[in-house]
C-alpha cells in the first residue's frame, strides 16, 4: 500500500524535529536577556544536541545539517565567520566516530564523553576566536559557558530521550 501525502508528511516532520529544536536553541541562546553578562557565557545549546544524535539518532540529523547550525550559530554569536561551522562539523565526526562505543553504555558514561568532547570543542572555540580576534577571550567566561552546558545537558538530553521514546517510534 501507498503511504499517503498526510503519512508521509508527519514522517517528515518528525525526521525535521531535531533539526528545527537545534535552530529554536540557537536562537533561543541569541535572545537578548536582560540579564549583564550572560551572553558570553551562555552555554552552547546546540553542541548538547549534536553530541545527543549524534550519539543516538545520526540519522536524524545529518553532517549538512550540523554546517547549516553551525553557520546559523556563528551569524547569531557575532564571533568570526566559520569557528562554529568548523568545530561542529570536527565534534560531530568524532561524535560519529565513537558511536559504538556509547551504544549501550550508562547515561553517566555518555554524560563524561560529552564532558570531554565539550571541553575540546570549547576549547578549540575559545583559541579561534582569540587568535581571529587577535587577542586571548576572557577564560572565565569560557570555563562557565562550559560549565553550564555540562549542568544542561542532563535535562536536555532527556527531553530528547522521552521525545524519541513518543515519536520516533511512531514514524
């Protein structure tokens, strides 16, 4: 039997989903708060969710998608051109390089790989934007955006979880 017009958009939609919540956290981390500060260390959203498919559901959020976030990131940040671009592209590789070793593994243990992909990839953003701005970022700010995605990605990650547990195993 032919899948239906309606059919097939609801399989799309959902395959879209993580693709649309990455471009809703980016401009949800752009948003002007009124709130001093906290721009600069406002915690990288959308490395949580890259790490998170790319871990689980690569599939769902393919290498051409990660460029497009990264661009988008990068328009949105107001740092040089391409720093996201590069270092989510580079994170999603390594993060597709060792999916089989976190199949299977405890949420604790993806939680410390994510700690350590994230501690190079903000590391690598914070030594590009210091040598295209031609003088070294304030570390501290650096250490808390760090920080704060670490604190995040458990209640995002399982936001995600529980949507692919309701949704995907629907499509």
């Amino acid at each position: 039997m032919k899948p239906t017009v309606w059919h097939r958009m609801d399989v799309l939609s959902r395959q879209l989903t993580p693709f649309l919540l990455t471009i809703f956290l980016v401009l949800l981390s752009a948003i002007p708060f009124q709130v001093p500060g906290l721009a600069r260390v406002m915690p990288l959203f959308s490395l949580i969710v890259i790490f998170h498919w790319g871990v689980y559901r690569a599939e769902l959020l393919p290498a051409y998608a990660v460029l497009v976030i990264g661009f988008f990131q990068d328009a949105l940040s107001g740092v040089p051109m391409g720093v996201h671009t590069v270092v989510y592209v580079l994170t999603y590789s390594i993060v597709l390089a060792q999916q089989r070793f976190f199949a299977g593994k405890s949420f604790y243990v993806v939680w410390l790989g994510f700690g350590l992909v994230s501690a190079g990839a903000t590391l690598l953003i914070w030594g590009l934007v210091s040598a295209l701005k031609g003088g070294v970022v304030d570390p501290r700010a650096v250490a808390s955006q760090y920080a704060l995605g670490i604190g995040f990605y458990p209640i995002i990650a399982y936001l995600f979880l529980r949507w692919q547990r309701a949704f995907l195993q629907q499509a």
